[in-house]
C-alpha cells in the first residue's frame, strides 16, 4: 500500500520503502560523487536533501536497527570524506553537538526513535 508517498505494510515488514529508501541513498551519493561542492554545500545537501527525505517516511514505518544501519552505513562514509573527515575520527566526535565541539551529524537511529 502508498499512503502519502510512503510504502506501508500492514505486516508492519516494511521490506519495500527499505528497498526504495536504499535506492534514494545509493541516487544521491552518484550525484554527489560526481558534483564539486565545498563542506558547506555537503552540509546542506546531507541536511535538508538526505536527512530530510529519510525522515519523511520514518513516522510510518518500522525499520529494525540493522536495517537502520545498513542505510546509515550507505551514506556516511562518502558524506564524511566529502566533508573533509577522516575515516578514523572518533565517532562520538562526529555525532557530537557543536556545543560539545562535534559535527553535529545525525545519526539515523535517533532520528527513527524521534519519529
């Protein structure tokens, strides 16, 4: 079933907008991958393009945390290194708040909890 341009289950097994949520990841990092942009500009595309579209379907759907993971594993590393970040900076560091001098990147988990 779509409802508002979600893929729902009535089994709660949500294996089609994991599938079509993978597949908008994989779209954007081809993009990116291939665009000049500066860590301002990733900032924003990570912000309001990618966090946004995987959270518009969150409050519908019930992922399983390694479902979670697997996105989140999709997309982070080509953010970070886009972004300037090693692949060995602590990861508390990267999901920090900027209060607490981090990064302030969302990690997917908390973001599907909140929904």
């Amino acid at each position: 079933d779509k409802l508002i341009g979600v893929h729902t289950a009535a089994t709660q097994q949500n294996e089609t907008e994991y599938k079509y949520l993978k597949k908008k990841i994989v779209k954007l990092l081809l993009a990116l991958q291939i665009c000049p942009a500066n860590y301002h500009e990733i900032w924003i595309l990570y912000t309001t393009v990618l966090i946004s579209s995987l959270c518009f379907s969150m409050p519908a759907i019930t992922l399983t945390q390694r479902q979670i993971d697997k996105l989140q594993e999709l997309y982070m590393p080509t953010i970070l290194k886009r972004s300037g970040i090693g692949h060995g900076y602590p990861t508390a560091v990267i999901y920090a708040d900027s209060r607490f001098q981090g990064h302030n990147f969302y990690h997917l988990k908390s973001l599907h909890i909140s929904a």
